[in-house]
C-alpha cells in the first residue's frame, strides 16, 4: 500500500469516487423538494411520532445537531453512574 491509507474500496481514504459524487449530486437535486416534504410532515402528519422526527431533521439542518446532554455523553455516563451509587 503505496501513499496513504486505503478505505474498504481500494481506493485512496478522502478521494470521492465517482459514484458517489453522482449520488451527491442527485441527492441535492431533489433536496428542496425534499426539505418541503419534511415541512409538510412537521405540520400536517397525523402521527406525532411522524411530526416530531421532521421537526428535529429540520432543525438539525437549519442549525445543526444540538450538543449532547451530559447523561447522554459517552465519556461523563461513567461518571453519571458512579455519583448515582455514591449518593445511595
């Protein structure tokens, strides 16, 4: 292996292939439409579940991911845990 890391394809790590690059590019040409069928779902879907899951894809998108919570964190649920038992 000559000149970097390789990803599961063969390919240089980094490099796009060329398929990829054509789904992106489809993938933004249906985009807008898109986005308005999650506005739809966030406002009309009969099922909370449904609305709820648009609301947060939209909000994501808009204004990206919000941080974690400290429960939710990886490195501070040991933490968590063992004030838990501390406090017991």
């Amino acid at each position: 292996m000559h000149g970097g890391k390789r990803a599961g394809s063969g390919r240089k790590a980094g490099i796009p292939n060329k398929a990829t690059a054509e789904v992106k590019e489809l993938a933004r040409q249906h985009g807008p439409e898109a986005v308005g069928e999650l506005a739809r779902l966030a406002l009309k879907s009969k099922s909370d579940t449904a609305r709820v899951a648009a609301i947060r894809e939209l909000l994501d998108r808009a204004y990206g991911k919000s941080a974690p919570s400290p429960e939710e964190r990886e490195d501070t649920k040991a933490l968590v845990v063992q004030l838990v038992k501390y406090r017991a």
